[in-house]
C-alpha cells in the first residue's frame, strides 16, 4: 500500500487516524470502505496490525469468558506505556520491554 512517495510523517498521520477507528473497526461498526482501507492498512503496517491482533486476542478471551492471554495483556501495557512516553512507535516499545511480537 506504501509507495515510496509516502513520507514517514504522512504514514504516522495514517496510523493515528487508524488508532482513533480501530476499536470500531474491530467491533464491525465501520463502513465497508473504512474498513477495507482499514485492513490494507493493517496488514502493510506491522506496529498497527500487532496492536490490532493484541485487541483481538483480549477482546475475544473475554467473549469467551475467558482470562486473556499474559502476552497480549502484556503487550497492551506495552502500547499504553508507548502513549504514555510520547506517542512512539508501539513496536519499539516491544523491543523495549524485551517483548516478541504475537505469533
């Protein structure tokens, strides 16, 4: 999806547009052209495509009634932690904490 056109900057202006739709793209309350921008986005963009499987994963555990998995909370706090210190990069903040990202 990225062309080498594509300045960083204008990437990072994405991902935050992403982050301020993902919960509602993940509960299927998007249109379906936001959310097929959405999933190309998400599979060209490996720190917005591991925060949306981190969601995933803890959103279905609790359908399930389920304890999440440590790793995606684990992860989470990860991405929290990363707003919290500036708006970073999420992945860096994996790498940070010494996380691998989700299989």
């Amino acid at each position: 999806m990225w062309s080498k056109r594509v300045q960083p900057a204008e990437r990072r202006m994405y991902c935050m547009r992403v982050a301020r739709i993902l919960q509602a793209y993940l509960d299927g309350e998007t249109g379906e052209a936001t959310a097929r921008r959405v999933t190309a986005h998400l599979e060209d963009c490996r720190p917005c495509g591991l925060e949306a499987e981190t969601y995933r994963r803890i959103k279905d555990a609790l359908a399930r009634g389920s304890e999440p998995d440590a790793d995606a909370v684990e992860r989470l706090r990860g991405i929290a932690e990363g707003l919290l210190h500036g708006g970073g990069d999420e992945e860096e903040g994996y790498v940070q904490k010494g996380l691998d990202p989700l299989p």
